[in-house]
C-alpha cells in the first residue's frame, strides 16, 4: 500500500520533472546561443576597423577593439578595461619609450567628460603623440543612455587621419610655393613687359620723328615700312605676352578674324629672317577657306607663330610651304607646315609637345629657345578643340599639320571684327590741349610728345615725381600723362598727391606703364587716375581719352 502510494505520486509528478528537463535544456540552449552571440559580438568588436573603445561614467575604459589596444601597446583589449590612459602607460612602460603628452591626454579626457556632462555626440580632431611619433584621430563620441535616462558609458570610434593630414600639409605648401612661383613670374612678366615696350615706344617715337625730315619718297617708304614692321612686332609681342601669361587660359570669348590678313601679317614677321637665310616662305589658301572665321585670336595665332618659327629655324635652305584648307561638311580648319629643314628623329617624335623639350640640342645650344613652343601649341590646339600631327624624316625635312573645328564663318566683313583687324586711325581732327608728361625714359617721352603734338596738345615733359608736383602747383594742364615707375617715387603714390592739389580738379590724369593687368588698374582707379594703358598710348585710346 505505501509503495503503490508513492509510485502513484512518482506517476503524478513525471511530467512535470520532464517539463523542468526539457526546460533547463531550453535555457542551456539559450545560454549557449547568447554565449556565442556575445562572442561573436565581441569579436566584431575587437575586429572593427579604426579605434573603437568604451568607457565607464568615471571615465574608465570599459574595452576596445584590436587596433586601439595595439596603438597602446597593449596584446589584448581585454588588457584596456577599468584603466585609464596614465594606468596604461604605468603597465606597459616599455611600448611607451616616450612619456605621452600631459595637455593632449588632459584634452581627451576634458572631451570625453563633456560627453557625459551634455548626454549629446559631439565630433573631435584629437592630436595622441605616442613615442615622437604624433597621430591625428577624428573623434566620434556618444553617450549610452538607458531608457530612465541615467548615462552608463561612453562609445567613441576614432579615425586616423595622420596620412591625410601629412598630405593636406603638404598640398599647403605646394599652394604657398606655387604662389611664390606665380607672384615671381608676374613679376618677371611685369619687368619684360616694361623692358620691351618702353625701348619699342621709344623706337616709334623716334621713327615719327624721322618721318618729318624725309625729303624723298624712296625714305619715306622705309620709314613707313620701319614704322609698319615695329608696331607688327609689338602688337605681335602684346599677343605672346597676353598667352604667357595664362597658359591654357585664353579669352572667354572667340572673335572673328580675317583669314588671309592674319596669316599674312604673321608670315611677314619672320621674312626678314627668312630672306637672310636665303629660304622661301610660300603660303596658300584654297578658295574654300572662308574670309573670316571666329576663333580664339591670341591662341590661333601663336600657333601659327610657333609653327613657323620653327620652320624658320630649323631650315638652312629650300622653302617653307604652308597650306590652308576648310571642309565645309566637317567645319574643319585644315593647315600645314612643311619645310625642308634637319627633320626630326623618329624616336623623338613622340616627346616635342613636352614642356622643355627642344627639338636639336646641337642647335638649340646656339639658340634661346625655351622648349616651351610645340608645348603651347598643342596646348591651344586642344583647348580649340582640334589636333595636331607631325610627319618628319631625318635630314629632309618636317611637316606639322593641325585641324581644328570652325563652326562660325563670315564672307564679308563683320561688325564684331577683332580691333587689330580694323582700319587703323591715322589722324584725329582735336581741340587744342594742354598736357604734362611725367616719362623718365627719354624716348618714351619722345614718342608720347610727338603723338599728342600732331593732334593739336601743348606738352611739358618733367622726369621725376617732385618735378611733376612743382608744375602742377603752378599750371593746370587738361590731361596728365603718368609713367608709373618712377625715379623718385612710386607711381601709384603720386597719383595720391595729384588730386590734392587744386589746380589738377579738373584734369584727366591717364596712367602708361609697361605692364598693366587688373590689379595695377585697380589700384590706379583706385588712387585717382581717370584713364590707365599700357605702352604705347595709341591713336585709338587717344581718340577715346577726346571722347571722355
């Protein structure tokens, strides 16, 4: 009876101790997957990349991934836990050669306390010098917040931005250096412009003068012709200077040019050369190539200067065939350059459009070439648009062929014509007026001299900045011709103390230098002046200054 009594309860109660078996192996089973979901957790922890790491309320590291603990010498981050910096630098002295920097370490723990103090993410740039070496971190800190509120640690997750900041230091200084670079080319531009205008400007000054004591037509004609040929080479130089100065920048905005004018007055340039070396230039158009066509001027120009420049000078004898044609169904401007000079190896074929690159080193010894010429004509083919190919055999001879597309042509003139295309002035019908010239440079003011007092001015000429002061306290004159560099003083200051004195109140005080870009006209408008050129005043800015 009493073992059927307890066998019936043993009976009663089997279930139930089954239901506890089965569930104490639900939990194991549950345990044994939270287990291995924290392992893999923690393992995607210590994996992360960057620096990853955690902290306590009082500031303690609670753990890190792999990279934070290597970056403190430290084999496993599990090393890292209820430590601070100093607490690691104490245990692992030997990784440290270096004591860490007090105030970078003091910063970090400044940022990560106010993390806790505002409960919101903030971002850092953190300097960490560790043994000599300094690393920049960027900082992504935000406090963990249970749902009551309360903050029970800190998550953060650090970039190393070292490389990036070694590159950026770098780029710093490319950017200063390439300032440097352009301030000293701008300054060397600046000084051949004036060292070349002002003796040209003279040059004209005294050919105007010559003009006045031919008695012959036979002198006259050369005088003409001289005049001609020196104010070719400075508009030609103008236009070089204009492209040297941004190379691959060009203007804005194309302008229509007259074909055959144009190639014309450059082949004219280099016949002098040409007819020395006793060598040929001839020059064809085709009846297809329009009469005008809008390009970019001072690009398409230099490369056809170049072009034949370099005909001219690699060619002891023979000829120099230039040939111009235009496909209508393409808008395709065709030209070549052929010559029968030393030709150029196959070899080096592939190099001459780089910068530097000269063609002969045996005869570019006894030339200034810069190497720069075919590297800016490529350069100004391709911002046109176009290509450019050279076919050369040693000894025989080279051709250039370029072709570029030219969607905008005109049969008759345009209005829009490019101003050196235009019929230049020759006379201006003026009123009399008076002019101070402020010029150090003798032929300068020769030139200016002669100019205004053909068209009816009544000139004094004064060669310093004091001298200039002196007669305008004692005449006004109707215009003020100022040369910026000055013996005495700086251009720009005299223009300050012009417009003090009374007498200059109603003066048109016109700005010449050597070299004028917008900056130097800034500051003249600027200090007072009305007008500003560059050398030499033309007919056309005087006829503009009469209008004014």
């Amino acid at each position: 009876m009493f073992l059927r009594k307890y066998l019936y309860i043993f009976l009663k109660t089997l279930p139930v101790i089954r239901n506890i078996i089965l569930e104490n192996q639900k939990l194991k089973d549950r345990i044994s997957t939270l287990e291995n979901d924290l392992e893999y957790i923690s393992l995607i922890l210590k994996e992360a990349p960057g620096h990853m790491y955690w902290k306590t309320p009082d500031n303690l590291y609670a753990g890190c991934n792999y990279n934070q603990a290597k970056l403190l010498g430290l084999n496993d981050p599990d090393q890292i836990k209820k430590k601070d910096i100093e607490d690691i630098f104490n245990l692992n002295a030997n990784h440290f050669k270096q004591q860490i920097d007090s105030k970078e370490a003091e910063i970090i723990k400044e940022n990560d306390r106010n993390i806790f103090i505002h409960k919101t993410e903030s971002t850092f740039e953190e300097p960490t010098t560790i043994n000599g070496q300094t690393y920049v971190f960027l900082s992504v800190k935000k406090p963990v917040i249970k749902k009551d509120g309360s903050v029970i640690g800190m998550v953060g997750i650090s970039v190393d931005l070292t490389k990036q900041k070694k590159l950026e230091k770098r780029l710093n200084r490319a950017i200063k250096q390439a300032k440097s670079d352009r301030e000293a080319k701008d300054i060397f531009i600046a000084n051949l412009s004036h060292d070349i205008r002002t003796p040209l400007t003279g040059m004209l000054g005294l050919i105007d003068s010559l003009d006045e004591h031919m008695a012959d037509e036979i002198g006259t004609g050369k005088i003409q012709s001289l005049r001609l040929l020196t104010n070719k080479f400075l508009k030609f130089f103008n236009d070089i200077l204009d492209t040297i100065s941004s190379p691959g920048i060009l203007n804005i905005n194309r302008e229509y040019v007259n074909t055959a004018d144009l190639i014309h007055n450059i082949v004219g340039l280099f016949i002098p050369v040409a007819n020395k070396k006793d060598i040929e230039i001839n020059y064809i158009l085709e009846e297809n190539v329009p009469a005008y066509i809008k390009v970019y001027h001072l690009a398409f120009k230099s490369v056809i200067s170049n072009l034949i420049g370099n005909a001219v000078k690699f060619t002891t004898k023979g000829c120099i065939d230039i040939h111009a044609s235009y496909d209508r169904d393409k808008n395709r401007l065709t030209m070549s350059f052929k010559d029968t000079g030393i030709g150029i190896a196959q070899n080096k074929i592939s190099k001459i459009f780089e910068r530097f690159t000269q063609l002969n080193r045996n005869h570019a010894s006894k030339s200034t070439s810069s190497g720069l010429g075919l590297f800016m004509v490529k350069k100004h083919i391709q911002t046109m648009k176009g290509r450019i190919k050279v076919e050369s055999t040693l000894g025989i001879g080279s051709t250039f062929t370029f072709n570029i597309p030219i969607t905008e042509t005109k049969s008759a003139m345009p209005e829009e014509l490019t101003l050196d295309e235009k019929k230049p002035i020759t006379q201006l019908d003026l009123e009399p007026k008076t002019a101070l010239i402020v010029e150090d440079t003798k032929l300068a003011a020769i030139a200016l001299n002669n100019l205004l007092k053909k068209n009816r001015f009544t000139n004094d000429i004064v060669e310093t900045g004091s001298e200039c002061i002196q007669k305008l306290k004692l005449q006004q004159y109707d215009f003020i011709f100022i040369d910026l560099g000055l013996p005495d003083i700086d251009g720009i200051d005299l223009l300050d103390q012009i417009k003090q004195l009374p007498k200059c109140k109603d003066s048109h005080i016109v700005v010449l230098s050597g070299h004028v870009n917008s900056h130097i006209s800034k500051q003249c408008f600027g200090k007072g002046a009305n007008s500003v050129y560059a050398k030499p005043l033309t007919l056309e800015n005087l006829n503009k200054l009469n209008t004014l």
